[in-house]
C-alpha cells in the first residue's frame, strides 16, 4: 500500500510539473511544505503552523500545493524525516523525489514572553532561499500563518527566475552552441569516452555519442582517427543504479573528460560532472544520466574550443 501511494504522490506530481511547462502562465510552480521544526515551549505548534501556511499557500494563483500526504508518504519511503532547517542538497534530493520546485520550511520559537514562527522558501534547482518571519499575537495563528505566507508568495514571484529557471530545450541549446562558434574555424575532434554500468562494458557509449552528436550538429568535424584531430577529448563515464521507488528506477552518472589541443603539447583543460535520471527500466535511466552528463560536458567542450 505504501508503495502505491508513493507512485500515485510520483505520478500527479510529474503530471503537475508537465501542466507548469506547457501552461501560459510561467511563475506556477509546484511547492511542498514541511513540518515546521519546534522547540520545547513550542511543542505542537510546528506541525499546526505548516498545516495553517500550507493552506494559505494553496489558495495563492502562482503555486500549486503538493498535498501533505503524498510528501510524507515519499518521506517514509526513503526513511527520510526533514523538518525545519534543510539544506540545499538535502532540498535538491527531496525535491527531485516529490516532484517540488520549492520547500517551504520553518520553525516556531519562544523568545522571553512572545513567540515567533518563521519560514523560509527553499529553490530545488538552485539551492536559493528566501527567508519571511513573523510574531504570533496572542493565539492568533490564522494571521500569522497569513502574514509568512504572503511574504513568501510575493517573494517567490518576484524571484521566479532564481528560484525555478526555466529548462532549455535541446533545440535551443544547440542553436545557442552554434552562435558560439559563428564565425570560428573549427577543428577536427576526436572523442573517445568508454563507459561501464553494474561492472559491466557499455557498447553503445551515451556520453560520448551525446557530445560527438552535439558537435556535429554545430559544424565540427568528428574523426574516428586519433592521429587526424587537432583536438582529442577523452575520459571514462559509469553509471549505477541509485533508488527504486516502486517500479521507478534511478540511475546515477559520473563522467570525467579531458581535453588536448595539439597547438598546445604538453598542456590540457579537464572536467567532471554527476547527473541522474529515473526511468521504469534501469538499463534505460543509466543511459539517460548518462546522456545527461554528455549534454553538460558538451557545452564545456564547445567553450573550450572557442577560447
């Protein structure tokens, strides 16, 4: 039963983040709230001022709520208990798990006789994080509850770009690659990016083919003799199977190029990146990190060369 809800939370999130890429309206995006952490003289207030600002955020026109029972069922899942503070990387994981463009997490304090909730709206892109606080009145929770999440929708809006970059296309990338090199002389490239998945040799190298690809497409020559390039980019990929959620695989990939220029012996630039993917097979999701990875490193290849 569990798992089942996790694909259905999975499922109507990817379908949520599909409609915000086609709908014509740029700043919605999807948001889910956690727990706020708590004190010891602040013991159930956490949990209730979440709920209150949770609601409050889901009557703004420019989010769409991830409901509390598809996050905490993601969050079982994965033996996963955030609350309160939550780091970039641990917001970029979560977010990528539940379909979240952003976190919204927070806490709820005493200091003297008055107390105090704050929040903060976390970028599973970019780590980004902006910060709204409040004092509770009394037991007015409503207002409070009001007053943070105002805050935080207007700052969300007016930092959209920051907080939820809009994804290039493959189209586009290419065509911002090509303006690069507009005008240069290209050299002839040789690449040679071996790969292994589970221990095992990969024929069909996605890295490498993903960056000749890309090379070709903006006007390079790619050679199949070492000895005839005028620059050699080489490296080792691997990828390996991460989590399963459900019938959901994730795969991770790792890449590590270099690249020498034969007018300049004796020197050469290097790089690295790790990407991910899931996919419902996982030879399938390796591939696509992988892919992922070659995508990235072609942009640095590109940008080397027009140096």
């Amino acid at each position: 039963m569990k798992t089942i809800r996790l694909l259905a939370s999975l499922a109507f999130a990817s379908l949520r983040l599909l409609a915000q890429e086609t709908a014509p309206n740029p700043t919605v995006f999807s948001v889910g709230v956690l727990p706020f952490a708590e004190t010891d003289d602040t013991k159930s207030l956490g949990s209730s001022a979440s709920e209150l600002v949770g609601a409050q955020l889901g009557m703004s026109g420019n989010l769409v709520l991830i409901e509390r029972s598809q996050l905490d069922a993601v969050l079982s899942e994965q033996g996963m208990g955030l609350t309160g503070a939550v780091d970039p990387q641990s917001a970029i994981k979560l977010g990528n798990l539940i379909g979240a463009q952003i976190l919204v997490t927070g806490r709820v304090f005493k200091a003297g006789k008055n107390t105090y909730c704050i929040a903060k709206a976390v970028s599973t892109a970019t780590g980004r994080s902006l910060p709204a606080q409040t004092q509770v009145k009394g037991d007015d929770w409503m207002n409070a509850a009001t007053v943070l999440s105002t805050a935080l929708d207007a700052a969300i809006a007016k930092n959209a770009a920051d907080m939820a970059p809009k994804a290039e296309t493959a189209e586009a990338r290419i065509e911002r690659l090509k303006k690069m090199v507009e005008g240069k002389t290209l050299p002839k490239i040789f690449v040679r990016i071996p790969e292994e998945h589970l221990s095992r040799i990969i024929p069909d190298p996605a890295v490498q083919t993903e960056i000749e690809f890309t090379l070709q497409k903006i006007g390079v020559t790619v050679v199949t003799n070492e000895t005839e390039a005028d620059v050699v980019v080489a490296g080792e990929a691997f990828s390996e199977r991460a989590i399963q959620l459900g019938t959901l695989v994730s795969c991770r990939a790792r890449c590590e190029l270099s690249l020498t220029k034969k007018s300049a012996p004796g020197t050469k630039q290097v790089n690295r990146i790790t990407t991910g993917a899931v996919d419902i097979a996982e030879n399938t999701a390796a591939k696509q990190a992988l892919q992922n990875a070659g995508a990235k490193l072609a942009d640095w290849v590109v940008a080397e060369l027009v140096k």
